[in-house]
C-alpha cells in the first residue's frame, strides 16, 4: 500500500508541475501586448516600461519561468496586471465561493445520480427506466448555458406572475440567502446527475448479473441486503472514478453558472483576464484548478485500492 501511494503522489506532483510548465510558456503564444493592453497604445513609453519591469515583462523567459516555478513553490503566484493586487488575494477573496458552489453540485449530482440510476436498474426495460433514462438524456444533451437562461426566465418572470403569493430563490447571488445558491447548484448538477445516474444504472446490471448475486439470491438472502451488502460494493467503483472526474469538471464550468447568476467567485475575472492578458491570473487559475483536480483524482485512486485490493496490487501494492 505504501509503495501504491509513493508512486500515485509521484505521479501527481509531476502532472502538476507538468500543467504549471505548460500554461506558463504557452502565455507567449498568446497575442497583444499586457502594458498596452491597459494603458492604450497612446500612453507614453515611460509608463509602458515601467509596467513590464514592474511585474518582470522584460525578463528572459527562463528567469521569469525560474522566478515562476520558485514563486508558486512558496504559494506566491504573483500580482495580477488588471488590480495590482496578489492573485493569492484573488483566490481568498473568490474561490470559497466556486469551491461552494462545486461541492452543493457534486453532493446534488451524486445524491439524484445514484437514486435515479438505481431505480433504474431495477426495473430494467420497464416505463420507469426508459422515463429516468430520457430525462438523463435531457440533461446531457442541454448545455449549462442553455438550461440556466430558461431557469431564470421560468423562476423569474413566469412563476411570481403564476404564483405571487409564493416566495420563490432568487435568481442572482444574495450572501445572506442560502437559498440563491439553489438554481446555480442546480444547472451545475444536471449534467454530471445524468452521467452518473447511467453510470449506475450499467455498473449495477452487470454486477446483478454475476454469478455470487445468483448464489446470494439461492441462500435466500433478501433483496436489500443483496443490494446493499453484496451489490453496491462493487458497482460503485466505476461511479467513484467518474464522481472524482466530474467534480474537477464542475469547478472550470461552473464559470458559465457563476456568470450567469452574478456568483461572486472567480469565474468573470478569470474569463475575463483571457481578454485583458491577465497572465498571473490565467497561470494562477489554472494551476489551482488542475491540482484540486489532481487531488480529487488521487484520493479516488486512494478510495478505489482501498475498495479493490486488485487496484494496488496490479500497480505493485500488496493485495488485502
């Protein structure tokens, strides 16, 4: 189990040092210069050259690349060219709120995931599994960009003329209502609910057609101690790979949501530093977002060993 960990944490500080190399040199394919970018093209060259050297733009790329790479180590991810503030401020100030906003997804995605896929899977071919199925088919085929507009527009203007008297979420982000927070986890979840609802559903048919849940159902076992004692063990496994998969996925696209309903986190200003060269902030996101990313991901590998013994004897483990 440990040399499994060794080579699994290996693997993940190389993949992030990886991604760091390659969003920091790729920030020289990018056109347009950041100082003209903010000052216009008419300012003197006095203030233009001030800038770069402010913020290290007349470096060689190598000391800028060793500067970088010995920043982040330290937790220093430099001063954002648009605020001339820390990007570790920008983080504080806004990532609590995406993080939120990704984990009332996940918790949503995998709690009506799961139900749905289960039922499902009991009922094979049956109304109630084609009816689940479509319905998930709905979800991944509407685009979080498209299923948000309609919510706004259904909760927004058709509802409170429905129904005045009912007090219905609003529909931009109120930091003292809990319930603002409703329609955004909501068009976040949708899609991940629906992949993990079918997920379940295949994952939970094969393994109710192995021959030890046909021995179980001899013994006289009942139905739900095979589903859950005998089952749910082993189907489970391919949903935690695709849970820890679509968690790292819903915190870059919940930047569509966070826009769309005025969430306060990083999604905008990241967007946004796309079109201002906001390197720092570029780098700083998606340094950020790929080592959660690949953190989620190592922690599944940890759970799957830990559920599978063959998962870390096949990587040189020890089996259970």
């Amino acid at each position: 189990m440990v040399k499994f960990l060794a080579q699994r944490l290996l693997l993940a500080i190389i993949t992030v040092w990886t991604i760091a190399t390659i969003t920091f040199f790729i920030s020289f394919l990018v056109p347009g210069d950041p100082a003209v970018l903010k000052y216009g093209e008419k300012s003197s060259p006095q203030a233009l050259e001030a800038f770069r050297h402010r913020h290290g733009l007349d470096q060689a790329p190598l000391i800028r690349y060793k500067n970088y790479i010995i920043g982040i180590s330290h937790g220093d991810f430099g001063t954002s060219y648009s605020t001339e503030e820390p990007v570790t401020a920008f983080f504080a100030r806004g990532f609590p709120k995406t993080l939120q906003l990704a984990l009332l997804a996940i918790i949503l995605a995998l709690t009506a995931g799961i139900l749905t896929g289960t039922a499902s899977a009991l009922r094979p071919n049956s109304w109630i599994d084609r009816t689940l199925m479509a319905l998930m088919l709905v979800n991944v085929g509407v685009p979080s960009f498209v299923l948000a507009p309609f919510l706004v527009y259904v909760f927004a203007l058709t509802l409170p003329k429905l129904l005045p008297n009912l007090v219905w979420p609003p529909v931009t982000w109120d930091a003292n209502d809990p319930l603002s927070l409703l329609l955004p986890v909501i068009v976040l979840s949708a899609r991940p609910a629906a992949l993990i609802a079918r997920m379940t559903r295949s994952s939970l048919l094969e393994t109710l057609r192995q021959d030890y849940i046909r021995t179980a159902r001899a013994k006289g076992l009942s139905p739900a101690r095979i589903l859950f004692v005998h089952t749910f063990k082993n189907a489970f496994l391919p949903v935690l790979t695709s849970s820890g998969t679509a968690f790292g996925f819903l915190l870059s696209g919940s930047f569509v949501v966070e826009t769309i309903f005025a969430v306060p986190g990083i999604g905008a200003a990241s967007v946004a530093s796309f079109t201002t060269r906001d390197y720092p902030i570029m780098q700083g996101t998606t340094l950020v977002l790929a080592t959660i990313f690949v953190i989620v991901n190592l922690v599944v590998d940890i759970l799957y060993a830990v559920l599978d013994p063959r998962a870390r004897a096949s990587a040189g483990g020890a089996p259970a």
